[in-house]
C-alpha cells in the first residue's frame, strides 16, 4: 500500500534472491509545513522568528519521533522485510551519495543554473471568490481595478488598471505606448505617487504595453525578493489582500478610484496549499534530462524494463518524449543542502550572492575544503569569500537513487554486485514520472560502465481513495490510517487525532463533520487479514480503490467463518492425527488434482504463451474499460480501436469475455479510419490498442 494513501511514502523493492528491502522517503515540504504550523499552533511563532538552525533541530525531532509510524504500520500488515536494509533518504550514508552524484552530473555538464519561473496555474473567467489560507473570508480575483495618478505640472491624471492594486504601494514608473495618440503629451513626464509624493517616469514602452488592453498605461513595480519578505514578517506588515483593500479604500478617499471590471486571467496557485503564489525570479540549479530520458524511453521500448499493467508505457513515452530540464533547487530549510559554493571576487562590483548568475562564480565540491581548493585553482592570486547555496535539493533527487544508495553506492559494495539491477519496483502509477522515470535516468547515468537499468519490472499498483473516490490527503482530511482499520477506532478517537493535528478551528470542524458522516460508530476492529483481503479484491476493478470500511468488515466476518470452520475440521481428525508423509497424485480426479497437488506441475501443465499473451491483453482492456465506467452501474457500449489486425482477431475472439467482465450493452472492435460515437471516454491501453466507453445513452442493466 505504498504511496496510495493509507501507508504512504514507503517504497519496496524485489531484487533477486528474494530480499525485500524498505526504505523511509519523507516528504520534506510536507513535513516542514507541519512543523511549521504546530510552531505557529503552540508558540504563535514562524520559522523566521527561530531561525534555521533552531527550526532545523525541531523538524528533525518530530521525524524522529513521527518517522516510524509508516514502519509500524507495514509490520502490521505482515510486510516480510530485510529491516537490517532500512533507511532514510537524509541519513549519513544517503546524504553523502546525493552529494556525489550531483558534483559528478555537475562534472559532466549535466546540472546548470539559471534564472527560471515556474508556477501553477488556474484559468479565472470571471470574477471569482477564492478561499486562500489565513484570510477570514473569501478574496475575489478577476477583477481589473482602475485608478489615476495625478500628474505633475498640473497636467490632469493618467489612469492605469491592474488585478493587483495592493503592489501600488512600490510603483516606480508608469509605461504606456510610444504610438498611443492619448499619451503624446506625456513622452518623458512624471506623475505623483499620491501617498509618498514619490515621482514616477512615464516610459514609452511598445513590448510591454498593448493598446488595446485597459487603460493603455502600464503601473511597473520591481519584483519583490527576500529581504522584503522577512523585514515583513518583522515589522508584522498587513497581508496583501487586506492591504488591497485599505489601498481601495484609501484611493476613494482620495477621489482617484476609477471602478473595477471583470477581468479574465491566470492564477498562479500553489499545489500543496492552495494559497496564491506571487511571481519571484530566482537563480535555481536545473538537471539536464534529455540524453538521460531517451536512454530511460528506450530501455522500456526494447523491453529492458516492462511496467505493469502495460498501458502505462504509453504515459512513460509521452512523459519523456516531451521532458524538460529537471529544477532541484529548493528555497526550504529542511534538506539535503545543494553542495555549491558561491564566489565573491574582491574586485566584483555586485557582492549580493547569486548576483551574477554563471558558472564562473560557482563551484561544485563535496565539501567547503574542497570548494575552497577548486576556488583557489581556478581564481588563482585573486582574493574571494565562499558562501554555500542555502538552497536545498529536491526530495525526488535523493529518492531518485534509493536503488543504487540502499545497496551502498557511491562505494563499490558486496550487496551493490549481488543486487544491483533489482529484479522488481513496486509503486503507485501516480509517481511514475516523478520518481520512476528519475530512479532509471540516475540509475544507469551513475550506476556504473554497463549502464544497467537500476530494475527489471516495475509494478504499479492502484490508487486508494476514500468510499466516495477522493484522493486521500492531508488537505481533504480524509486518510485512513491502516492500523486503525487492523485495531479497530471510536468515532471519538479519529476525533482526538484531527485534534492533535494542526488543523485550523474551520478546517477542523469540516474533518470532524466528515467523520461523523462517514464513520458514525467509529470504525470496528477488522484484523490485517481482512483488511489484505480487501484490497487485494480491488486491484481486478481498476487502477483506483475506493476503499469502503464497510466492505473490509465484510471480509472480516467471511474471514473469521473460514476459521471457524477450518478449526471444526480440524476437532474432526482426533488428537493423534498426523498428516500423511507421501501423497499419490496419480489417482485422483480431475477436479482433486487441482485442488491437491504438487507444486508447480500442475502449473507447468496447463502453461500455455499464447493463451497467456491474448489474456493479458483482454484483462488490460477490460481494466481500461471499467475505470473509464468509474463504477457506475449502468451498461453502456464500447469500442475498441486496433491499430493491428493480430490485436484486432484478439479481441473479436474474446468479445462475450469484455462484455461481461467489462458490464458493457456492446462491443465494436474499429480501426483508425472508423469515427467513434461522439461522447466518449478514452483510455489507451497501448500503443496498438485504445477503448472507448459512451458516456451517453445508457441502459439499465436489468433491460439487458
């Protein structure tokens, strides 16, 4: 149950002789945002007001003691584990290898930095109510706001309109459009900021300015960087959206409010959070990927690896076919610190560090001694100051070499020669990219002259959400904890660990509602057996579980039914009984010998490749199909398009089979030149094969 929601962030690889090795892979935003918040929560402090050092120690004790807890939660489950082969993506020995293997791609010209923006958005077509976190009501965006500036000389007023009025406070000019026929008076004049006095240049500007957007008159205010921040945070400042408001306020008052207008535009959103992100422009370190990801695509396309189910190698191709460079610079606290070192030359005129972004004024070492010699070498007679990148890698990074580091790398080990490549990874298919595709591109980069992929088999197991087909999250408040299902919890004890939490008073009462309504009496004790059982009956649906409790304890009472009536046979056979030394297989029925017999001969008999070829075909398109059904129940009709005639008589043979697995109304196998019923859910399958189920027109399976 790895990475699904239940037991997250726990990875188990299979390599050969049959070693199952765990490993521990925190999410280090995450576990800073919590720290974060219960430092806030207790003490009414930020991590600013402790400082790094301070804050650091605080993150590392509630690892210590948190750490663990997806480590119980396997052992209850009955995962058979090599525990002396744990670890923690931070410890010691993993820490020195990410370090490693970022000077040895930096070596190879494979990492650079450079000025870069990356942000998530959200499309806003019309004004639109936000809740963002902190604020105690709704903030509304989409909206141009319009104001004027008084001009100087008694020239009358400029009126400019922007979405953020609030950043009006740290305008610097006004730029407007050297061929607009409004503004020819007002080439090379000024206007008066009205809470500062401050004077702003009017900027002929044709790049920036468009002449038909607003107002025509372009407020500029410079982008904000750190020190602003934190001298906020100092002084207690007001948050922006408040500040918007006063400023709207302040500017009616002043008679120079001009209205404002819907106004359709892109959001930038923060994807853990959910809070609205404003743009910083700052120098990261970025992984060059493209030589890295064609090897990793054609090690799935000449089999090398296979990834189960098989419809998920189309998503592989599609993700590495169109890769980017890889951004592994983070602004956090808490991490595996980026082993680079900034040089400050005397006779540099800019001394901020980062200032001049180029590969002159950095160097990459394995530590500040060995910086300090790669300095010396290459500013030979010059003196410099060395200050390290208090940036930190992305957490994909170390755990992009968990199948190297967990046998020893970067040192030449027994158990890296034994083990390494590993036969089997097992995962969710929703860190496909993010953590499989990186573990095969650093795997055969760095994992030695052969280039081996670090696996053989990747299997991707389903998703599980909750009963109603949510992702479980943090923000949704809805993860169920496993050994809470194994052990069984009141309704008032899921209570008392929201409790515990740091969720806000709000935030808490939708968690407790959400309880109430989905586990009245709590959740009753159903053992590891049932709870095993369970989803193991999911995974034939789809590549989602929507785990019902309800359904577990289901299993529970058929579980204990089987004891029950295991231990009555049992009573039947008498104290003395003692199980036969030799059995004869040779004499039994056909329906005994496969109830009874040894193992594997019954297996190697009934082996057939091609029946095992067209079925596992059939089994990926009928999995494709019900997962595009989403578990409704009425039937409707499909289709399934071949781009193969072998694929083709594979699934006209075995029609009646899809239907009735599938719970399809009709099955039509096309071709690329057929037009498919509009209306319809797609899924490929692979790259020969596509389904398609009609979302319109259904009928009620009792019809049919």
């Amino acid at each position: 149950m790895d990475h699904a929601g239940i037991a997250t962030q726990i990875y188990l690889v299979y390599a050969r002789c049959t070693h199952y090795t765990p490993t521990e892979h925190n999410q280090i935003w995450v576990i800073t945002v919590v720290v974060e918040k219960k430092i806030m929560r207790e003490r009414k402090l930020t991590r600013h007001d402790i400082g790094r050092e301070k804050f650091v120690s605080e993150v590392w004790d509630w690892k210590i003691k948190y750490g663990g807890t997806i480590l119980q939660q396997l052992c209850r489950l009955g995962a058979s584990l090599d525990w002396s082969c744990e670890c923690f993506t931070m410890d010691e020995k993993r820490s020195r290898a990410v370090t490693e293997a970022f000077v040895r791609l930096y070596k190879e010209k494979l990492v650079h930095s450079y000025l870069f923006l990356k942000v998530e958005h959200i499309e806003i077509k019309e004004r639109t109510l936000l809740n963002v976190p902190v604020y105690e009501k709704p903030v509304e965006f989409g909206v141009l706001t319009s104001f004027a500036y008084p001009l100087e000389g008694e020239l009358g007023e400029i009126v400019v309109a922007t979405t953020r009025v609030d950043t009006m406070l740290g305008d610097t000019a006004i730029a407007i459009h050297p061929d607009d026929p409004r503004y020819n008076h007002l080439h090379g004049k000024f206007a008066i900021h009205p809470f500062n006095g401050r004077k702003l240049p009017i900027v002929c500007d044709a790049t920036l300015v468009d002449l038909k957007f607003g107002t025509g008159a372009v407020k500029i205010t410079p982008a904000h960087d750190l020190n602003d921040f934190e001298f906020k945070e100092r002084h207690n400042w007001m948050p922006r959206f408040k500040a918007r408001e006063a400023v709207i306020e302040s500017l009616q008052k002043k008679g120079l409010y001009r209205g404002a207008k819907g106004n359709e535009m892109c959001l930038g959103i923060c994807s853990k959070t959910n809070d609205v992100v404003e743009p910083l422009s700052k120098p990261q370190w970025y992984v060059k990927c493209n030589s890295m990801a064609r090897q990793a695509l054609d090690a799935v396309e000449d089999k090398k690896i296979e990834i189960i189910p098989k419809q998920y190698a189309a998503d592989w191709k599609r993700w590495l076919e169109n890769i980017r460079d890889w951004c592994v610079s983070r602004q956090l606290w808490w991490g595996h610190c980026v082993p680079a070192w900034y040089v400050t030359l005397e006779d540099d005129e800019l001394k901020e560090l980062g200032a001049y972004n180029d590969r002159d004024h950095w160097v990459v070492a394995r530590n500040e001694d060995e910086a300090q010699e790669e300095a010396s070498r290459k500013y030979n007679g010059k003196k410099f100051l060395l200050n390290q990148d208090p940036d930190v890698l992305d957490t994909w990074f170390s755990s992009g070499l968990f199948p190297l580091t967990v046998l020893g790398w970067p040192d030449d080990t027994e158990d890296l020669k034994a083990f390494f490549p590993i036969s089997v990874l097992e995962t969710g298919h929703d860190i496909l990219f993010f953590w499989v595709a990186l573990m095969v591109m650093l795997g055969m980069k760095l994992g030695g002259e052969s280039g081996d992929e670090p696996f053989r088999k990747v299997y991707l197991h389903p998703m599980i959400r909750d009963a109603h087909g949510r992702k479980m999250s943090k923000s949704l408040r809805n993860v169920i904890d496993p050994l809470e299902v194994i052990n069984g919890i009141s309704l008032e004890g899921l209570h008392k660990r929201l409790e515990e939490g740091n969720l806000d008073p709000k935030e808490l009462t939708v968690a407790k509602e959400g309880q109430m309504k989905d586990f009245p009496n709590g959740i009753p004790e159903c053992g590891t057996d049932a709870l095993r059982f369970a989803l193991i009956s999911y995974t034939a649906q789809s590549d989602k579980i929507n785990l019902d409790i309800q359904r577990v304890v289901g299993y529970c009472q058929w579980c204990n039914k089987l004891w029950n009536a295991v231990r009555f046979a049992i009573s039947k056979f008498g104290n003395d009984y003692v199980p036969p030394a030799n059995k004869n297989y040779g004499s039994q029925t056909v329906i005994e010998s496969i109830m009874m017999c040894k193992y594997p001969s019954i297996v190697e008999g009934c082996r057939n490749k091609r029946v095992e070829y067209d079925m596992d075909l059939v089994d990926s398109a009928v999995k494709s199909l019900r997962s595009l059904a989403n578990e409704r129940c009425e039937r409707r009709a499909a289709f399934v398009l071949c781009r193969d005639s072998e694929f083709a008589e594979i699934i006209k043979s075995h029609e009646l089979e899809i239907i009735t697995l599938a719970n399809l109304s009709s099955l039509r196998v096309i071709s690329e030149n057929d037009v498919t019923t509009a209306g319809c859910a797609v899924s490929v399958v692979n790259e020969n094969l596509s389904v398609y189920l009609e979302l319109q027109g259904t009928l009620s399976p009792k019809a049919t």
